[in-house]
C-alpha cells in the first residue's frame, strides 16, 4: 500500500502509472486496486483491475503504462494492491500523481492534458 495525498481544496485525479510488458502474456500479474479514505478502510471510494501488458507492440517490450483511477478528496488516501494471479513476479507500481480534473491517462510517456473542451 501507499499513502498518497490531494494537497488541493478540491478533488483532482488520482493517477497510476506501473511496469507492463508485452505483448501478451505480461511477467506481471492482473492487480486488483482500491482506494479509500486514510483511517477509514470501511469505505473504499475506487476499485478496478489493472492488467499490466501493452497489444502496441509486435516485439517484446518492457514499459510503463498510466492509468486514471478515480477522482480523491482533499487529504490522504490509502492506495491497496492486491495480485491475481501468480505469474513470478510483482505487480511493480512506479509513480502516482493528483492532476486537475482535465488530465486524463496517457501512454508510455504518463497522463496527457485534454484541450477538447477548447472547441
């Protein structure tokens, strides 16, 4: 688990980025991820599975993938993983971030801004 906080007044992505190989089958196990309020373990505020393997790629490649979880409060988080299958190897968690609202999940290069809104 990681603490991970939204030092903002108002609630902001809650971003992931975690090691990935490809292409199928991943040396890294499908994650189950949940997030909830520190000291509150009762009320999981996000739950998804994470499945860490690219399809981009015709060759082998090992990189890291970013995906958006869910919007946090103001204060602290708990983030929880939990494997599910058993391939060898950890699920590897290599970066968070909180980002405005208008930051959606990126590739290999993390989250990418969404200017849509522009017109």
């Amino acid at each position: 688990w990681v603490i991970v906080q939204n030092p903002f007044d108002t609630p902001r992505n809650l971003i992931l980025s975690y090691l990935a190989t490809g292409p199928p089958p991943s040396i890294y196990p499908k994650t189950e991820i949940t997030v909830h309020p520190e000291g509150n373990e009762g009320t999981i505020t996000h739950q998804t599975v994470l499945d860490p393997v690219t399809y981009d790629y015709e060759h082998k490649v090992h990189i890291v993938l970013t995906t958006k979880i869910g919007l946090i409060s103001p204060g602290n988080v708990i983030v929880n993983w939990r494997p599910l299958e058993n391939t060898g190897k950890p699920f590897r968690l290599t970066a968070t971030a909180v980002v405005g609202t208008y930051v959606e999940e990126g590739g290999i290069l993390g989250a990418t801004e969404d200017f849509t809104f522009f017109g």
